[in-house]
C-alpha cells in the first residue's frame, strides 16, 4: 500500500482503451509516479479499487500478469463508475488503490496439470493466471482451457487464442452457448465441454471463474468425476469497497472476500455461510 | 496522600481551563438529547451515569469523514488529503461500556494496513471515564467482562462521591491530566474514598454471551431468525447506536470543480449494503441480514478475535422501535442447536 | 374500565379467543398482534399456532401501526389476521385502496381504543389529540364499538404554536438545529404505513438522488421529500417520531402538511372516508389545472 491514508488512491493514467466485447473494455494504465509503479507488486487473482474521480470506485480484477510490463484491467459496463471507464480515452486520469485480496495458489500449482474453465468476463482473472503460467512455462504441467460465452461476440481476448494454441502441452477449447452465423467451432454450455473432455483428477488442480450457475454447475461435475474439494479453486465476487476488510460490506461468516479471497479453494468455501 | 477530588461546584470551569491547552469533548444536553459536544458547546454538561445517545465510537469514527478532494479541472492531478485532528483531545464522562469498544474496534481498524485517522485520534485522545454502576434496566456489560465501576482503557477515573468527584489517574497520559488542573484539586476525605470504593456495578451478568455456539452452522436455521425477522423494521438504528459498529461506506462526489472522497456510516441491515452493481444482492432478504447483523456481532467477530463484539450497553434495546434487544438474542442463540423454540413471550 | 363500559382485561381474552379460533381454523395464516416487550411496553408479535395466542396483548402502550407490515407480505399465500386500533383502520384502508394489500386476505380485528399513553407517562399521547376512526369500515371482528372517542381535540399546533416560528428564517434555524441530530437511520421511514415503495428513492444508487454525507442540506431533503410524498396520505399515528432514536419532532412537518392539504381540498384526512382518496394521489379533469389543449381539431 503506497498511500498514508487507506482510502486515497494512487493517480494514474490511462495509457491505452480498446473494446474486449461488446460490453466490455480493456484499459492499459500506468501510474503516474514512479515509486508507486514500482510498489504495486502483484500476483494472478488480485483485484484494484480503480477510482473514478468525482464518480466513485469499483473493484475490478487485475487481468495482466505480473511476468509483463502493462497493467490491464478489463471493465465491464454495468453501474455508474464502470460505465465512467468506458468512456475514458487515452491520456485520462484515474486512481488505483491496491493491489488488495489474496492471489491463485501458484506455489501448490507447480509440477501440476491445470483445467481453467470460464465463462464470460470470468476469462479476466483466469487469463493472468493462464499467461503467468505460460511465461513459466516449464514449472506447470499440462494446460487446458475452456473458455465459453453466450454469444461469439462476447468472447474476451480472442487476440490470445493464438498464443494459447501455439504454447506447448497447451489446448484451448472455445464454445459459445447456441449457434451463431459466421461461428464454426463448438456449441455448447461450458459445463458439458468440460464433461466431454473426459479429464481424471490425477492431481490435476481446476481453476473456475465465470457466472454463478456455470459455476454450480461444472463443480458439481467435477465433484462427480472424483476432484478433490481442496483442488478445486474458485473466484467470488461480491460488493467491495475499502479492500482491506474494514468496511463490513464483503464479510461472509469470519472471512473477507477482500483480505481472505477472491480466490477460494472450494474446500474453503464450503466452510463458509453459503450466502453468495 | 489521598487522591485529588475536585468539587462538583468547580467542574465547568476545570473543563474550559483544560480546554486552552487541548480539545475537551464531553456529554452535553441539548435539544433533548445526550451527545458528546466539544467544549464550549451551546447546553449543559452531564457528567452521570447516562448514556450518551451516539455512542463513544462518534469520536474516533465519525459520521461522516472527509478523505480526499480533488480540483477536477483538467491537467490536474493533485489530491488534497484530510487531516483528522488539530490539537489533542481529551473526553471526560466516557462510560465503561463506550471505553471497552475501543478494544473491540482496534482489532479491526489497526489491522494492517491500519486506519491511520483512526490510530492518530486513539493516540492523541485521553479518555477520563466516569465510574459507573449499570443502573440502567438495559444495562448488561457486567455480561461482557466489562467493570464499569473501574473502565479498563481510562486514562483516569472519576467517581461521583456526592458534591466531588474523586479523580483517579491510571495511566502516565492521565497523570498529566491532572498536572495541568493541579491547584485546583483538593485531598479527597475518608468517607468520599469510602464512597468511591462502594461503587459496585448493577449491571446484569447472567446474560449468556460465552455459551453461543461456536459453529455459526449450528445458528445458521434457527427459528429465531424468521421470528426478528417479521418484526425487525430493517432501520439499522440498532447498528448506528451500536457502540461496536464500524460498517462505513465510501462515496466519491462532484460539486462545481471539486471532487470529494467520504466515508460514512453504513449498516448490514440496510438493504442495499451487499447489493451490486447489476443488481445482485447475496442478502436481499431481511431475514438473512438480521441473521448477519446477529452472527457478525456474536460469532463471526469472536470466533476471528476471541470476544464478542457486544459490551451490554442496551442502546440496541432501548431504540429498537419494534423491542428486538441483542441481550433476548443472546439468550436465545445460547441455548444451542435446538432450532423452532419460540415459546412464550419474550423470554 | 375502558371508555366502552368493559374491562380491558375482557376485551383481552376477546382479542386472544378471537386470534386463536381465526389461526385454528385457517391453516397456514398468521396473526399481526401486539405482545408484551421484555423491556416494558409492548412490540408487534406474529403468531402462527393457535396456541401461541395467549402472548397477545391489548393495552394503552399499543402505539406500533401494524398494518405497516402488509405491503411486504402482498403477493404471498395464506390469510392475514391483524389487531388495528381506529387510526391503523384508516392506514389499512388506504393501503387496500392502492393496492398494497388486498382486503380478500386479511381478517381484521378492530381494537376499540379511548387514547394511548404519552411515552413518559399518564397523560394522553399528542399524536392522540384529534383522533379520528374511518366511517364505514368494515371490521371481520370488533372486540366493542368502533367510533372516534371522546378526545381532546388539541389546536394544530402546526399552525397555532408552532415552535418553529413565523417567518422563513425563524423556521430555517430552527429545522437546522432539530435536523442536527438527525442521523439518517431512515426508522421513520421504514416505519411509517405509507412508505410502502419496493424500492425508495433514497435507496437508489443508480442514479443516486440523495447523498449520504449527512450535511444539512441532504438531511432537510430526504424529510422534506418524505413529507411531500406523505401530504394527504399521512394519518397522524406519530410512530415516525417515536422510532426517531433522535427525538427529532417530525410530527410537526407532517401535521403542516396535513393542514395544508385539508385547506387547500377541503379533504379531512387519509383512510377517514371509503369513497375520498388523498387528493394529491389523483387527477381528475375538474382540477383547475388540468388543461387539455387541442392540437389538433
């Protein structure tokens, strides 16, 4: 944390702005003071508070990996503060406080298979994960990834399927939930895909991000093709706002989504109230 | 040597000399209401075991605090930071069950990374706490480990001992406290020790706090819930008058060319505290939010800091327009797993 | 002896004879009653079981205006049964009027009542003075007459004494210093029969009407919206005031606005006659307002 005083941000700026989806944007920033660049160090899974001035403060997940020189976050447009950062251009201004949460388990994750499955603005998180693991490569075993959304058109970051696809022991399963003109590859909701790839446990460790009912729905697959609790590993998402478990609005039983998640191991959500 | 006492006739004016050197907040009446007012403020100072309506917390976590503003016009960056406080403080008449949620909140607040408004106000604030006897019907802090004859956290302890009240320092910041009203002190008798010694707390103590569950999964059904429930109004008075309540919100405004950053008080049972933008609220019944009101305060508190956040002052109770009080939640969690033992009125 | 000749004490047993035959023979229905608090006084309480019914109690520390919890219960299953003195009749008639509880499911138990308690004591409650029962209302059970007592009917003290003063300055400073210790609970609100919206104006944060900064400003807004939308629907039980933990006096606000309304439409007041709605909850083409242009022939 730079700032003396919790809830004053860091000023920053916006570098670049392009379109993911049609609902969501990617944003490119750069802090304005060197130091603070320096101090927010950060791993797959955290989250900012990205201010807009005179509007408010949203959490949004950080999409980039920490082995890459940007810091991207991908916003998409559903209240008022988001819908300010859609209309941010280059050189705009904004804040960032954090980098807050607790991050994916990587240390446990190396010499491991991985299964990331998401769904819709779920691939955000999951993609800092995924390009951190592929710049380390040789610490990771086998990858696979699927990755679903409603419609083609709502499919994030198709500008790195080729890079998945290229990457070695690595394979990228696209699906859109119906048919759509002009789309070629699979039709399907992502929890039958991920049925259908047939993949044993065998130490493998899952990391599932995306709306709630892909979510109930593939862990109870999973559950069923015989995955360990502790090896599953999930995001919650719920209202944030201080990011540093002082403000009561994320508390679900003794814990804070933002000081003991986002990132869960399903093991450790069961324990908790089932209130999400 | 026995300890200074100061006559009751001599009070006001002690007051205002400490209040040259430093702010003094004390309990002041005005329009019908208690409130801790800094000195000089526009009623009278009460210095009696009555609670203040807004609970001590008011002080250290204000209704409404500025963070930042910032000039919006373009090419500006800088961001103007708030202060919280000019000169130190002191608190006179503070009550045992208000001191003893300092030690609750701190635990939250100081946690890293601290709340550094609030550490500078714990650090710079002495607190001269009035010797207490929980009189009051609501009065259970004898239930939460709490002596409000002698408030542990005090800087120096006052009794009402009839026409004085004896002073009793606790600690190097309250000694120095009574340095600066050296002179007008005076050696506290025989008999007005002895009346300070008699002062044993009321309050009562059978109010079950340590038998709750300690697995929210065996509260998590209760019958209790749906019975507060029904009643409960959904206000969150009990929260803003709560003396542990911390929950803030933080808002960001525009106004001409300048943006501001607060933090305000918030409460869980307010229905839109877990509501997304897009809608979605993991509490979107009033049945689940008592629940987290009650569960929070009395299991998820304790089971992560080793104490429940309540110190029985009853102001819940008291306030409540539709009579739920923490002390009947209590009693009723602490029977344990047995779920649907609505039986008789307000037992 | 209460005003009706009969014991109170009777008028009790009634109340709990009647609550438990209406639960015994409804399956699945709940009963809206007042119960003794623990703490002194009384606090609503919602039974279920027949056997339950001997928690009811019917006395002159009854305030709580219990058809305030219909509205949320609109659109579930199973028959209400529900204890209202002469004014929450007149708050359940509005309720039934627009639509915020329909009258097929409740059965109404009218509690004939001479006057509440003052909270401080003996005296008559000011929200007492100038009672007024609905004409026509049509109770499921009564436990004695159902008429507008005797009452002292206090002068409106919105207009004859009132302590906010004459001119706009005298009335400015004064709401400043009752709305400082306003703290923006919203009890009122949430007590109060008419605010019966799902979603509150204030509770909106997108766009979001109100600050919550607590200054000045937003505090005289939220209670002077609240008053405008209550104008003419307000039914004088005074519960806002008791829920304020503040002792803000919102009565007075409230009472003026009633005034204005009666003066203005010559209207005597929410829920007091079947085939009046509150004037500013209706159009009709006879107000002098209303002006229909022609835009074309």
């Amino acid at each position: 944390m730079m700032s003396k005083h919790l809830l004053v941000p860091e000023s920053a700026m916006v570098r670049g702005v392009r379109d993911v989806t049609e609902d969501t944007v990617l944003i490119d920033v750069v802090f304005d003071e060197k130091e603070a660049g320096d101090a927010f160090t950060y791993l797959p899974g955290q989250f900012a508070e990205l201010t807009m001035f005179g509007v408010g403060e949203c959490p949004i997940s950080i999409t980039s990996t920490p082995t890459r020189q940007a810091l991207e976050f991908a916003v998409r447009d559903v209240g008022n503060v988001s819908h300010a950062i859609h209309n941010l251009q280059a050189g705009d201004r904004l804040g960032v406080r954090g980098p807050f949460g607790n991050c994916f388990p990587v240390q446990d994750m190396v010499g491991k298979d991985i299964l990331f499955v998401a769904g819709g603005i779920g691939l955000a998180p999951v993609r800092s994960l995924i390009n951190y693991a592929l710049d380390n490569r040789s610490e990771f075993g086998r990858i696979d990834i699927v990755y679903g959304a409603r419609t083609p058109g709502l499919l994030c970051f198709s500008g790195e399927y080729d890079s998945w696809r290229r990457a070695p022991r690595c394979r990228l399963h696209l699906t859109v939930d119906s048919e759509a003109p002009g789309w070629t590859g699979t039709v399907g909701f992502v929890p039958r895909v991920v049925n259908d790839l047939g993949l044993e446990p065998g130490g493998r460790v899952v990391v599932v991000c995306g709306p709630p009912v892909m979510i109930k729905f593939v862990l109870a697959d999973l559950a069923r093709a015989g995955y360990a609790d502790q090896d599953v590993i999930t995001t919650l998402e719920l209202k944030m706002k201080c990011g540093v478990g002082k403000c009561g609005r994320c508390n679900i039983g003794s814990k804070y989504v933002c000081l003991d998640g986002p990132v869960f191991r399903l093991s450790d959500l069961k324990a908790l109230p089932q209130e999400f | 040597m026995n300890p200074g006492c100061l006559d009751k006739a001599g009070i006001e004016d002690a007051l205002m000399h400490l209040a040259a050197s430093r702010d003094v907040f004390a309990p002041v009446r005005e329009g019908g209401t208690l409130e801790f007012r800094r000195l000089p403020a526009g009623g009278l100072v009460f210095l009696g075991p009555e609670k203040t309506l807004l609970p001590l917390k008011t002080l250290y976590l204000p209704m409404t605090e500025d963070v930042f503003s910032r000039c919006m016009k373009a090419g500006e960056t800088g961001m103007e930071i708030a202060a919280p406080m000019e000169r130190d403080r002191v608190v006179f008449g503070a009550l045992g069950c208000d001191i003893a949620t300092l030690h609750l909140l701190d635990p939250v607040l100081l946690g890293e990374p601290p709340d550094e408004a609030y550490r500078e106000r714990r650090e710079r604030t002495a607190i001269v706490a009035l010797a207490c006897k929980g009189e009051g019907p609501e009065c259970f802090c004898s239930s939460c480990d709490i002596d409000p004859a002698c408030p542990g956290g005090s800087d120096v302890v006052l009794t009402d001992v009839g026409d004085a009240f004896l002073f009793d320092a606790l600690t190097e910041k309250g000694s120095r406290i009574l340095e600066t009203l050296d002179g007008r002190l005076r050696e506290a008798t025989d008999d007005e020790l002895a009346t300070a010694r008699s002062f044993d707390s009321t309050a009562a103590d059978n109010i079950p706090l340590a038998k709750i569950p300690e697995d929210f999964a065996d509260l998590w059904e209760a019958d209790l819930w749906d019975d507060l429930a029904s009643r409960c109004i959904g206000c969150g008075v009990c929260t803003l008058l709560c003396p542990t309540c911390y929950c803030f919100d933080v808002q960001d405004e525009q106004r001409g060319t300048e943006s501001k950053r607060f933090k305000t008080w918030d409460s869980c049972m307010f229905s839109e505290f877990t509501r997304m933008a897009g809608g979605d609220n993991p509490r979107d019944t009033k049945r689940s939010r008592v629940r987290q009101r009650f569960l929070h305060k009395l299991q998820y508190y304790s089971s992560e800091h080793g104490k429940a956040a309540c110190v029985g002052c009853g102001r819940c109770r008291v306030h409540c327009p539709v009579g739920i009080g923490i002390d009947e939640v209590i009693t009723r969690l602490a029977r344990g797993k047995v779920p649907g033992e609505v039986k008789g009125g307000g037992e | 002896m209460s005003e009706h000749g009969m014991p109170e004490t009777t008028m009790e047993d009634n109340l709990r004879t009647t609550a438990a035959e209406f639960l015994g023979r409804t399956p699945g229905a709940c009963f809206i009653g007042y119960e003794a608090a623990p703490q002194g006084g009384t606090r609503p309480v919602f039974l279920r079981s027949a056997g339950d019914a001997g928690r009811l109690v019917w006395n002159r520390w009854c305030y709580a205006n219990l058809t305030a919890y219909l509205p949320e219960m609109n659109g579930g299953e199973g028959l209400i049964g529900i204890a209202v003195k002469g004014c929450d009749a007149r708050a359940l008639r509005e309720l039934v009027r627009a639509g915020q509880i329909e009258r097929a499911r409740l059965f109404v138990v009218g509690l004939p009542c001479t006057g509440l308690s003052a909270l401080d004591g003996d005296t008559l409650a000011g929200r007492c003075h100038g009672c007024m029962y609905p004409e026509d209302f049509v109770y499921d059970a009564t436990l004695g007459p159902m008429e507008t007592p005797d009452l002292p009917h206090r002068a409106d003290v919105a207009v004859e004494e009132n302590p906010a003063g004459k001119t706009v300055e005298e009335r400015r400073r004064f709401w400043e210093a009752e709305l400082d210790r306003c703290i923006r609970c919203e009890a009122c609100r949430k007590i109060c029969y008419a605010c019966y919206c799902p979603e509150c104006i204030f509770e909106k944060t997108d766009p979001r009407w109100s600050s919550r900064r607590r200054d000045h400003a937003d505090k005289f807004f939220f209670h002077a919206v609240r008053a405008m939308h209550l104008a003419g629907r307000c039914i004088g039980c005074g519960e806002c005031e008791r829920a304020c933990p503040a002792g803000v006096r919102l009565m007075l606000l409230n009472r003026s606005l009633q005034r204005d309304v009666e003066v203005l439409f010559g209207y005597r007041g929410a829920g007091v006659d079947e085939n009046v709605a509150p004037p500013l909850t209706t159009v009709s083409r006879d107000d002098p307002e209303f002006t229909v242009e022609r835009t074309s022939p």
